[in-house]
C-alpha cells in the first residue's frame, strides 16, 4: 500500500530541514588589460540638472469666444475634445500657437525661454510669473492666433498657480506656489521624482513641440520626423508599404532614473528608434479604398484595415466636424439605416437628403 500523502509531505519537510544551504557566488574580476578598449554607444544618455533650479506649475486654459445664436456668450475650449470636434493634433497646435502669442504680447508674465508647456493645460515656469496666484488671471488676444475657430471673436487664456496636492513627497509648496526643484533625486520610489520626471520629460519635448513644421509629436514621447530626408535618411530607410501607406521614421522618449557612475542616481533620456505605418492623409476615403485594393474587399477587411482612422466630414460648409471609424456596414448604402434621437430607425440616404439636401 501507498503512504498517505500527508505523511510523505511531512517526511519531506522533516528531510529538507536537515539541510544546511549556503548561497555562493563566483568572485567578480576586476576588470583585465588585454583586448582593444572600444567605445559603445548607448541609447541611454544622463541629464546633467543645474543646481537650485525650481519649476513653478500653473494650470492653463484656452477658450475660443464666440456669440451664441441667442446673442449669448460661447466658450470652446482648445483642450478639450467633443464628440464632433477637430484632431488632437490641431488642437494642441492652437495650444501652443496661442502660448507663442502671449510671449510676444505679454513677456513680462510669460517670459520666452522660462516657460515649459504640455500643450494641454499644464504649464511649468522656472521663475514665479508676476500677477498668477491661485485666483484665475485673465488674458485675452486676437481670434487671427489661431485657425482652428474661424467664427471666434477672440481668444480667452484662463490661468492660476496649480492647487497645491498635501502630499507630494519632496516637491513641496513654497510661500504657496506649487514646485518642484531640481535638487530632488530620490533614490527611493517616491520623493520628488515623480513630479520632477513629468517636468524632464517635458522639457525633451519642446523642440519637438513647437517646430510643427519638423516634427509631429503623439503624446510626450514618440515624435516623429516631417520630412525624414532632411535629417539623412534614405529612402531604403523608409520605402513605400502599399496599400495607401508610407513609412514613418522617429523615436520614442521617456526619462527614467539609472544607476550613474559613482552609484548615485541620475536621471537619463532613453531614446528608441520607431518607424511606423502611417496612411496618407487628406485623401477621399472612397478613393483611398480603390487605392488600396483596386475592388471592394469585404467588410471585414474594410474595417480591420481602417478602423479608429478619424476622417474628416466635408457636408457641412459651415462647421468642420469629424468621425473615427467604427466599422462599416454591409449591403448598398440606400439600404443603410440608423436610429435617431427618438430611437426610430431612418435610412441614411432619407437623412441627408432632408437635413442637407444631398442626394
């Protein structure tokens, strides 16, 4: 008969604590003086931060102001996306545009080269900027600083010294001011690092940020190049794709906390080359289809190839509104039906030809 197994796990655990285990390690070299000393190159480069240096956070806002058909004031902020509403990329381009503006216009609050921006609604400055306290300030500038909002009659900038969080490790408030300072490594995971790498990662991408003509920019950390010739590629670098598509050439960044020479800690660029399949824009989507497959494929494939592209709709003249592809549906579009406000099923083609008078 079998041991039960209770007993046999109790004669193993009765075994094993008769052992006597101790961990080795092979002794570590120092290092030899044969071979040839070669340089590497990393794709890991540490930021030397200047000393004493402190970082100020506001809480920025951009408003498009426009008369109401009730002859009531409108508000259409920049930042914020709505159902209909443009890419993000123009967005953040109004953004940064209206910010350029405010330095020419107003340099004493908004001093060029002082100012760190994430094109939404953060904003980092490494002095205090005059006359912004935790009450909102006020500034308002031309509608001709942006072409997003054509119908705007001017443009409105909110701003206010960030709201101070009660605990934020190392970046403390001071006199009242939100900051975080340049002196604040931690080795640990908490402390001041958290902020003070928000604002370094930042900082990397400003060049990027406000040179649209050379770089678009997703998020903070992968940018890529415009025109990737006039920085040395070729095109075997980034040859054509097909169906429609073309190659994109850039990097992703982030900033990260490494071990540094003397084994203290030290912020560092990591940076890692990205090449992308990206679809030609401002193009038909019909066409682009034809361009793509010469037939209609299937819808399947239709929507596995272009799903969450956002298109542009172009039947309103009078405002620009825009879709992302969820899917497409099967069958002649004339069959094509959808539920309106009142849940009621309507075909399409009856829609746009009461609404818009399209046939």
């Amino acid at each position: 008969p079998l041991p039960h197994p209770c007993t046999m796990a109790e004669r193993c655990a009765s075994q094993l604590s008769r052992l006597s285990l101790k961990p080795s390690f092979i002794e570590k070299h120092a290092p030899g003086t044969l071979g040839t000393q070669i340089k590497v190159a990393s794709n890991i480069t540490p930021i030397t931060l200047e000393k004493n240096v402190d970082y100020y956070q506001y809480e920025i806002k951009m408003f498009a102001v426009f008369e109401r058909a009730d002859g009531g004031e409108g508000l259409h902020e920049f930042s914020m996306p709505t159902r209909d509403d443009h890419t993000e990329q123009e967005r953040k381009a109004a953004c940064t545009s209206i910010l350029v503006e405010l330095t020419k216009t107003e340099p004493e609050t908004f001093p060029e080269g002082n100012l760190i921006y994430d094109r939404v609604s953060q904003l980092f400055s490494t002095r205090r900027l005059p006359r912004i306290t935790r009450q909102e300030a006020t500034f308002t500038l031309s509608s001709a600083v942006q072409t997003m909002c054509k119908d705007a009659s001017c443009v409105r900038v909110a701003i206010k010294a960030a709201e101070g969080e009660k605990e934020r490790g190392k970046a403390e408030e001071r006199e009242g001011q939100p900051h975080v300072s340049s002196n604040e490594i931690s080795t640990n995971a908490g402390g001041g690092n958290k902020s003070l790498l928000q604002v370094l990662d930042l900082i990397t991408s400003q060049n990027a940020f406000f040179n649209p003509k050379d770089f678009i920019t997703y998020g903070n950390g992968a940018i890529y190049l415009m025109n990737p010739r006039d920085y040395g590629f070729v095109e075997r670098e980034a040859p054509p794709i097909g169906k429609d598509k073309y190659t994109g050439i850039g990097l992703s960044k982030g900033v990260k906390l490494v071990q540094g020479p003397n084994n203290n800690t030290v912020p560092a660029l990591v940076l890692d080359v990205k090449k992308t399949a990206f679809h030609l824009d401002n193009f038909n989507l019909a066409k682009k289809i034809y361009a793509m497959y010469k037939y209609l494929p299937s819808v399947s494939v239709l929507t596995r190839e272009l799903q969450d592209i956002r298109c542009i709709l172009t039947h309103r003249k009078d405002k620009r509104i825009s879709i992302i592809i969820g899917g497409f549906t099967k069958g002649p579009v004339k069959e094509a039906k959808f539920r309106d406000r009142n849940g009621q099923p309507r075909l399409v083609v009856e829609y746009y030809e009461t609404k818009y008078g399209l046939k």
